[in-house]
C-alpha cells in the first residue's frame, strides 16, 4: 500500500508546473554555476602564484628595512582551495596575506576590496543554491501536501477507506522527497563531471569525501524543509494560507534570522577593530622605545662622562663598540620582552572579544537549519572558520619565529641603527634576506577533523528533521478529518 500511494505521489509531482520550475532550477544553474566558480578559482590560484613570486623577486631585490618596525620583511600568503567551487565562504573575505613586522602581524588587503559591487549582491555558488534556493522550493513542494487535500475534499475520503494516517503521511513526505533529490543528484553530477573536465581535481581522496559529505548534508538539509513544510500543511485547512505562512518561515529562517544573530552579537558583546589594535600597539612601542632612549642615554653618559651623547665617541674602535653591547644588550632585553608581554596581553584580549562576539553569534543563529547548513559547508570545503582561525595561528607562529631568531636582533636606538646599518652595508643583500625564515606551508585540516568541529551542526540538522518529522505526524494523527 505505501508503495503505491508513494507511485502516485511520484506522478502527482512530476506532472505539476513545480517539478518543471525544480527542473529547469537544477538544470541550469547547478552545472553552471559550478563550471563558471572553478573557473574564478583558477584565476585565484594563478594570481596567488604570482603574488608570491613576485614578493620573493623583491625581497632579494629590495631587502626589507629591518629597523623600521612597520616594514613587513615577509608575507604569509592565503593559498585558494579547489574546494571553493562549492562554498566561496570567507575565501575572499580573508586578507590575501598576512605581513610580519616588528609591531606584529599586519593583514593585507582582502579579495574584496578590489571586488566590483556586484559582490554586494552575494555570491552564487552550490551552498547559495542548496540553502536559498533548494530550501523554498522544499517548502512550496510539501505546504499544500495535507492541506491542499483537506481543502479539495479528496483526505476525507482516502482517510474513510483502511489507510492508516502514518502511511498516507510517510508517502507525502517520501514520494515529494524522491521527486525532488533525483533531478538535484542527476544536475549536481552533471555539475561535477563538467568540471572534472576543466581539471578539478576529483580523484584526490580528500576532495572526494568532502564532496560526498556536502551531498549528504544538502540531502539531510532538504529533508527538514520538506518536513517544515508538512508540519505547516498539517496544521492549516487552506493551501494558499499554507503557501504564505510557509513564505513567511522561509523569509525568516533563510534571510533575516542567520544574519540578525550576529547583529544581535554585535550590539551584546561590541569588540575594537584590527586596525585599532595595531595602532595600539605601535604607540606601546613609541612609548616604550622613548623610556629606553632616555634610559640608555642616562646609562652612556655614565659610562662615556659628557661624551655619551655627542659625536665624540669612536664608533668604529672594536672596544668601543664591545662597551656599547654590553651597555645597551641587557636594556634591549628588557624592553623587547615588555613590549612582548605588554603586545601579547593586547592581542589575547582582542581574540577574547572576538571570539566572545562570533560564540553569541554562531549560537543565536542556530536557532535555524540554515546556519547549520552553512557552517558545516564552508568548514568542509576549506573556507570557513576552520580555515580562518589555522590561518591567523599559522601567521602567529610565524611571527614568534621571526622574533626569536630575526626581530630580537634588532635595536630601536638611533645608534645602533646606525651601527646595522653599516654592517649591512659591508655584507651582500642576499645573505641578510636569508636570515629571514620562510613562510610555513598553511595545512589544512582533515575531513575527520572537520566531522569532528562540525559535529554540532550535523547533530542540529537531524535534530531539526526529527522533530518537525514527529510535530507533523503527532498533530495529523489528532486532527479531525
């Protein structure tokens, strides 16, 4: 019997001007929008290339001015994910690199900055498709399911025959569903295919798991818009009122809810700006590097009478020089590690804000399937905050790299500037560059790593299928006929 009735849902659909609408959806913008990202991100992959061979050419070139504290004598650069194609995520919100310099780790300019204003529109990529598209569509497949029926007539009367309700309901909710997945798995294969061709790389078995995983998150997705919808139908007798309120949760579930959360987050837990932050710490290093002047020139003009502070001192006797280390290593010390412990205080204190704000926000915003959806996604395709947070710390372990075996060797007072920089100028450029450590490779991390991060947001998915599945079928079985 669930059979037949699940056939005949089958042919009710495919019959309907929606299953040509859902067609067309698939057909056209799947394969497309997939063919016409991978193509962006190629354009990505060739300009980061370029971007890296160029700073490396200028670094031996043009040596960086090391004494400057906000000259950036190396750049971590964001490497583009294939991944992308699916999910643009934070990709091109994310600084291009990230610059090293002696106030600390200062952030390029992001991909959007030079983007035109159709970037104010949004991208269109698989997870807009999936989480916009595919979801209204959902609703509008399944909010006249039961409703629609008991407006026509026709749930009476299949009711008064030997139908249990459970079956007539499992067959609305599975032969609408079938319907629906089998032209989105047929496009996005299409999609895939189309692309493999161009040279995605499909075969990597990383990127092929973290594809099946987004194709069975979209499922599960749909599948708790599907049960919305039948909730909605259930609970109302009109299918045009079903139609409007099921509109109305869509506006509100997909497009004021995930983004008012972090409106709300804002106004909850307000936190400074980057440019903020470093703009405090260079004034820290002002500040500091004007108590250390005054204390090195109090201690050379006890060591050099009223000669420490004029020309009289012989800068290039080696026993002069010998006192001036000696006099000036244990005062560098100390202020290089005050200004380390004073920086560092900054920045955690910054990272708690932050961090602080996007928890508030991540949690109100979850309060919807959508979210979810979007966070898995991007984390399993590489651009999400995962991505994110293993960039930020891969430049911050960069940067303490360089300021244990490069930064700590630089002074700021102007005499021993003066003294580098006449070193430097008896030793070859190439040789000083090479005192610079090369950028870390940036990993990614593992698609069990992601499952394991991203659990939460599985977990609130098949929460969301489950209850709305037993809402639906508790109110149908006390419902009067």
């Amino acid at each position: 019997m669930l059979m037949t009735l699940i056939q005949k849902e089958i042919m009710h659909h495919i019959l309907s001007v929606r299953f040509v609408a859902l067609l067309l959806m698939c057909v056209l913008l799947i394969p497309l929008t997939l063919s016409i990202n991978y193509r962006r991100y190629n354009q990505n992959f060739v300009d980061y290339q370029e971007a890296v061979k160029r700073t490396r050419t200028e670094a031996k070139e043009n040596p960086p001015s090391a004494p400057d504290p906000n000259t950036e004598v190396s750049k971590l650069f964001l490497k583009p994910t294939p991944l992308s194609v699916f999910a643009n995520g934070l990709e091109e919100a994310l600084p291009t690199y990230l610059g090293m310099t002696r106030n600390g780790v200062r952030q390029g300019s992001a991909g959007v900055s030079q983007a035109s204003v159709a970037y104010a529109l949004g991208n269109l990529d698989f997870l807009f498709i999936v989480g916009t598209v595919f979801s209204l569509l959902a609703l509008l497949f399944t909010c006249d399911a039961v409703a629609g029926e008991r407006e026509a007539g026709t749930l009476r009367i299949n009711l008064s025959n030997p139908l249990p309700r459970d079956v007539f309901l499992w067959s609305k909710l599975i032969g609408g569903y079938i319907v629906f997945v089998v032209p989105f798995l047929i496009s996005f294969l299409l999609g895939l295919l189309l692309i493999v061709g161009q040279g995605f790389p499909l075969g990597d078995l990383k990127v092929a798991l973290s594809v099946l995983g987004l194709t069975l998150i979209s499922l599960l997705y749909i599948a708790v818009f599907f049960a919305i919808g039948v909730v909605i139908s259930t609970y109302l007798d009109n299918a045009k009122t079903a139609l409007i309120i099921a509109f109305t949760f869509w506006v509100f579930a997909v497009l004021i809810a995930p983004r008012g959360a972090f409106v709300v987050a804002k106004l909850v837990a307000p936190t400074r700006t980057q440019q903020a932050v470093y703009m405090e710490k260079t004034a820290l290093r002002n500040n500091l590097n004007k108590d250390k002047d005054e204390k090195l020139s109090e201690k050379m003009a006890l060591a050099f009478g009223n000669g420490g502070g004029g020309m009289s001192i012989n800068l290039g006797d080696p026993e002069t020089q010998k006192k001036l280390d000696k006099l000036r290593g244990p005062i560098d010390e100390q202020f290089r590690l005050e200004f380390q412990n004073q920086a560092g205080k900054i920045d955690r204190d910054y990272q708690r804000e932050k961090d602080r704000q996007e928890q508030v926000g991540e949690m109100l915003s979850r309060i919807t399937p959508t979210a979810s959806l979007t966070y898995f996604a991007m984390n399993l395709t590489q651009t999400g905050k995962l991505k994110r947070d293993t960039y930020f710390q891969t430049g911050e372990r960069y940067y303490d790299q360089l300021e244990d075996s490069y930064f700590s060797e630089i002074s700021d007072d102007m005499l021993a500037q003066f003294m580098q920089i006449a070193n430097q100028a008896n030793t070859d450029s190439e040789s000083e560059t090479d005192k610079i450590l090369p950028p870390p490779t940036l990993t990614e991390p593992s698609v069990s790593d992601t499952l394991r991060r991203s659990a939460i947001d599985v977990l609130l998915l098949g929460f969301f299928a489950v209850v709305f599945t037993t809402v639906a079928f508790l109110k149908f079985f006390r419902s009067d006929i």
